[in-house]
C-alpha cells in the first residue's frame, strides 16, 4: 500500500456538512499534520478519509 501524501490544493470542493468526534490523540495529530503543510483541517481530514477508502480491504 502507498503512503499517504498530504497535498496542498487550493481546489474548491463541495462539501456536506456534518458534525464527527474525534478521539483527542487523532485530533492533535491531523491539527499537526494541518499546520505542516499549510492547509486546512478540513482538507486534512478529507484527504485521510479519501485514502483510507481508496485503501480499504473488504
């Protein structure tokens, strides 16, 4: 499996709202990760999703 690689795109996506829990410890590391590189949280959060789905064995 390919690492995950944090992009900084300033492309525009729609989005639904929707209000998640975050365990503390996930929540510093993706606050981390965002300060890094530059870009939002949101775009953080959505990247690490899009992969781990891209990613996911069933």
């Amino acid at each position: 499996m390919s690492k995950l690689i944090i992009k900084n795109e300033s492309e525009k996506i729609s989005s639904i709202n929707r209000t998640i829990r975050i365990k503390p410890d996930c929540f510093e590391k993706l606050m981390e990760l965002s300060e890094k590189h530059g870009i939002s949280f949101n775009k953080v959060v959505n990247q690490c999703i899009e992969y781990a789905l891209d990613n996911l064995e069933e």
